[in-house]
C-alpha cells in the first residue's frame, strides 16, 4: 500500500511539473512577442528538437531573417540568430534546420543551395556558423554567354567538399530527406493574431 502511494505520489508530481513547465514557457513566449516593436514579424512555433516544449520561430520581414528560441531552465534560450534566408525548413524533433538561398536569378539557369545545420542545446547558429552538409547548383555558361542547359553541383560536409553518395549517405543518416523538410512559417501568426 506504501508503494502504490509513492508511486502515485511521484505520478501527481509529474504531471503537475509538467503543467507548469508549459505555463512557463507559454508565459516566456508571450512576454518576447508583446516586446517585439518590428513591423512585419511573423511567429510560429514548431518541434525542432526532442523535447515537448515547441520552438518559437520569429522571422522579421523588414530585415528578411530568422531567429529560432527555446525555453531552457526557465529562460529564453536563441538557437538560431538572426539567419538570413529565402525560406527556412525544419526537419520536426531532428534539430536539423536548413536554409535556402539562390543566386543569379535563381533557377536552372542561375544559381542556389540548401543547407542544413545541426541545432546544439548549448550554443547558438549564426551565418558564420558550418552547416553539417550543403549544396550548391551553379548553371554553366559558353563563352558567348548562352546558357548551356546544364549545370555544376557541388555537395560538402561540414564545409569539405564530398561526393553525391556520401552526401547522400550522410543525409540519410541525419534523417534528411527530399520533402520531409515542414516551413517554419507554415502555421505563421503576426503580433495582433497570436
């Protein structure tokens, strides 16, 4: 009978913590959003990483970028700083993020690249920082300048030119794959909606 009331005790405990945890993190958010003054910020929140407290994913329209945040020890913690990007993808509870950006008009007949970064519990993404893998599409052109209906693709690791089925191995392994990727503003909400 004295188990069954620990345990039972230890239960109560639980779920009361838990509830207050997402009272915290419900609260934490609010106040960041209520002191955002940018105009055309948009908000979401998603399950980047492992946990059951969801991210909140600021992208701030007028500069064209993107933060992530999270709660840590009653906190708010920034996992991503400011990234600039034409769309942001994440890969849910993976903490894997990937950022596209084109170049040259874009296209077949331009230029553009993923890539993909490893979110880390104790530090913060910037643009300096080496995304785990990426890639880049450049369209090749003859000497005349007439586009030549292909193109160069160049795959790295960690910054270190590899092969496609490397690159594809390593994608794997992270759990990256074609489509998998959710947009970060998916579900996007501005100050007044949310």
């Amino acid at each position: 009978m004295k188990r069954i009331f620990l345990i039972m005790t230890c239960l109560v405990t639980l779920l009361l913590s838990a509830c207050g945890r997402k009272d915290d993190y419900d609260e934490i958010y609010r106040q960041a959003v209520m002191e955002d003054e940018g105009d055309g910020t948009l908000f979401s929140l998603i399950y980047l990483d492992d946990d059951d407290i969801p991210e909140l994913v600021v992208y701030n329209g007028y500069r064209e970028h993107y933060s992530v945040y999270t709660v840590r020890d009653g906190q708010l913690f920034c996992m991503v700083d400011s990234m600039t990007t034409v769309e942001m993808v994440y890969f849910e509870r993976s903490g894997i993020i990937a950022s596209f950006a084109r170049w040259n008009g874009g296209g077949d007949e331009g230029g553009y690249g993923w890539c993909y970064y490893q979110t880390n519990k104790g530090s913060t993404l910037t643009e300096d920082a080496v995304p785990v893998l990426d890639y880049s599409y450049n369209a090749v052109y003859d000497e005349e300048g007439i586009y030549t209906g292909g193109g160069i693709t160049a795959y790295y690791y960690m910054g270190q030119e590899t092969d496609q089925a490397s690159y594809e191995e390593k994608m794997n392994a992270l759990g990256i794959t074609e489509g998998g990727g959710k947009i970060c503003l998916e579900n996007a909400f501005g100050k007044e909606e949310l």
